[in-house]
C-alpha cells in the first residue's frame, strides 16, 4: 500500500475477485488428470510416438476436450519429461524387459 504524500492522494486499491482472473494455470488436479491420461495412452499402446510434439499434442488434445484451452509452452516441458520416460522405460515396459 502506498502511503500519501503531502497534498496528493493515493488512487483506490483495486477490487481482487473472489474467483481471479479468466486466464492463468488450469488447477494442479488439471495436470495431474492430463499426465495420467496421456501416460496410460501410452501404457496401452494407444498413443506410440516418435517425437515429442505428438505427445504434447496429446497433451493440447486432452485439455481442449476437457475445456481448457493451454498454451504449446504450458505442456512442452511436461510432454518432454514424459517422452523421455517413454523413450528410456515405457517401451521396455510394454515388450516386458526389465
């Protein structure tokens, strides 16, 4: 809060809504339910990529049918986190290897 100065008065807070703004993050169940959808596409073969961007477009899909319109760089690092672990235990784990 800033304080007056002799002579000039301080402009009013602004309001803060209860509920925030339009924009921002989704919640963090959000995040959560996207990862663990895209993981089990990718667990039941459903979803077999050779890049990253087709998992961070499945990312985008899942979002968008569930009313969340992301941005490609909310989810790149999350899509590359989970293309890794595909690439070095996911397909091990579906062939079965340890």
């Amino acid at each position: 809060m800033l304080l007056p100065v002799q002579g000039r008065s301080v402009p009013d807070e602004p309001e803060v809504k209860a509920q925030g703004k339009g924009g921002g993050q989704p919640p963090r169940a959000f995040w959560d339910d996207m990862i663990v959808a895209v993981a089990g596409l990718l667990l039941h073969g459903q979803l077999v990529p050779q890049r990253q961007a087709e998992v961070k477009n499945a990312m985008l899909d899942w979002a968008a049918d569930h009313g969340h319109d992301i941005s490609e760089s909310a989810v790149k690092d999350k899509a590359k986190k989970l293309f890794e672990a595909y690439q070095t235990e996911g397909r091990n784990f579906l062939k079965g290897g340890s």
